[in-house]
C-alpha cells in the first residue's frame, strides 16, 4: 500500500510537470496534493514497517514529537487543499470570465507556501506543548503505530486541560472551518450548476468536480470516524482505535491519485 501510494503521487508529479496542457491551477493544486501525500505517509510508513519486520517498537520522544508535527501538520495542510481546489471549482463555474485573471501561476504559486506557513504557525505548539508541559508519563507505550498528539498526551501524569484544548480548538478552526467553506463552494456551485441550460451540460459541469467531491470523503471521512470513536467510543477495542487512525494516514495517499486519473480525461 505505501508502494503503491509513492507510485502514484510521483507519477501525478511527473504527469503534470511533462505534459505542458495540465500546467493549470487545477493541475497545480493537485502536485501540491501529490507532494503532500508523499510527505504525510514518508513520515509514518517507513518507521511502521520497521515495527512488523523488525520489531523496532522503540522511538526517542525527540523523533516522536517530530514526527507528530509532520503527521499533524500535513493531514492539516491536505485540507488547506482541498478548500483552495474547491475555491477553483467555483471560480471556474461560477465566474469563468475572472477564473484566469484570480488565479494565475504566481498566485498558484504562493498558496502552496503561504498555507504551509499558517499551518506550521497552528501545529508548532503542540509537540512544544508537550515537550514543555508534561514531563512525567504513567507508561512509555503508546497505543498507536505513530505517535499521535492525542495518543501521547492521555499517557501524561499531569493536568493535560490546556493540550486537550488547544488540540480541540485547532482541530475545530482548521478542519472543521475548512470543510465548511468547502461544502459552501460547493452549494453555490450546485447553484450555479442547475441554472445551467440542458442536462446534459450540466452533468458535464458537475463530472469536473466528481474526482475533487470524491477524494474529499476519502479524506474527511476516516477522520470523522475515527475522531468519534476516540471521543465517545469508549467500548471499541483498542486495534479498531489503531487500525481507524492508519487508514486516515494511509488511504488518501493510495486513492487519491487513482480517483483524479480516473476521473480525468486530460491525466
């Protein structure tokens, strides 16, 4: 499966940078979310296949809070993403005239950047937090494959309120806020999309927006998930928590570059 992932970001990378017809936002958007995939499963992958083959199960807390930035803070800038694909979306359907003037190779350009520095501003803190507040741990297991903000921090001796409420509350700004502005794309572009003359235009319209529509379920709902089984399952046995948290980490870099090369004509 992690073969399977590099495989098929490397090869988005490698379509688009060739093929100068997708050198469009759309196409840009996705290299950002190719390279982000590959970022966010590199950071896990190689250290959890270390665990089944070799029985490496020790990690220093140094490279476990590295690893929880990168983990955090990329599955944070996915979504950052998808909400600027969305964005496309609706520029190019709602306002086509403009769709060229707002979003130029420069402005692309600068997104990618500017959503990584915002994210790292967000996610910087929590390892800090960690590393600063809670010295001392009723157990040195942690049960998960990774090391996971939440997963470190219940195993703290110490009052962890301020580390719950700021994973909390950066979870609900980010996440939360993104993909509502990304089910709000979406309504006006739904909107826009049955005013439109025939139906056969308009499933034309809405095919360019399938591939996008799918690889955001398969971000956000095994995330959903396995956020309420952590919050109100209480009775779920311990390798469903385990097995949830990898699926969200490693499924959407498997299926999203099958979905955008299924689903679009021009890859």
């Amino acid at each position: 499966m992690y073969l399977l992932a590099v495989v098929g970001n490397v090869t988005i990378l490698a379509l688009v940078k060739l093929e100068s017809s997708l050198h469009q936002p759309m196409y840009f958007f996705l290299c950002m979310l190719a390279v982000n995939d590959l970022v966010l499963s590199t950071s896990t992958m190689p250290k959890l296949l270390t665990i089944f083959w070799f029985g490496a199960c020790h990690i220093d807390l140094d490279t476990c809070l590295t690893q929880m930035f990168f983990i955090h803070c990329f599955v944070t800038v996915e979504s950052g993403i998808f909400l600027a694909m969305a964005f496309d979306h609706y520029v190019a359907i709602c306002d086509p005239l403009c769709h060229t003037s707002m979003l130029t190779h420069a402005v692309v350009g600068r997104l990618g950047p500017a959503a990584l520095l915002h994210v790292v501003l967000y996610i910087g803190p929590l390892p800090l937090m960690i590393h600063l507040r809670l010295p001392l741990y009723r157990t040195q297991i942690i049960a998960h494959s990774y090391c996971k903000y939440m997963a470190v921090v219940t195993l703290a001796c110490s009052d962890t309120t301020v580390n719950n409420l700021y994973g909390m509350g950066i979870g609900f700004l980010v996440l939360i806020l993104d993909l509502l502005a990304i089910t709000a794309s979406y309504v006006m572009i739904f909107r826009a999309v049955m005013g439109l003359a025939t139906p056969e235009v308009r499933l034309q319209t809405l095919g360019t927006c399938s591939s996008h529509i799918c690889a955001i379920l398969v971000f956000y709902i095994p995330i959903a998930v396995s956020s309420l089984t952590h919050c109100f399952g209480h009775h779920v046995p311990p390798h469903i928590h385990i097995l949830l948290a990898n699926f969200y980490l490693l499924i959407p870099p498997i299926l999203n570059p099958i979905v955008y090369a299924v689903h679009t004509k021009q890859i």
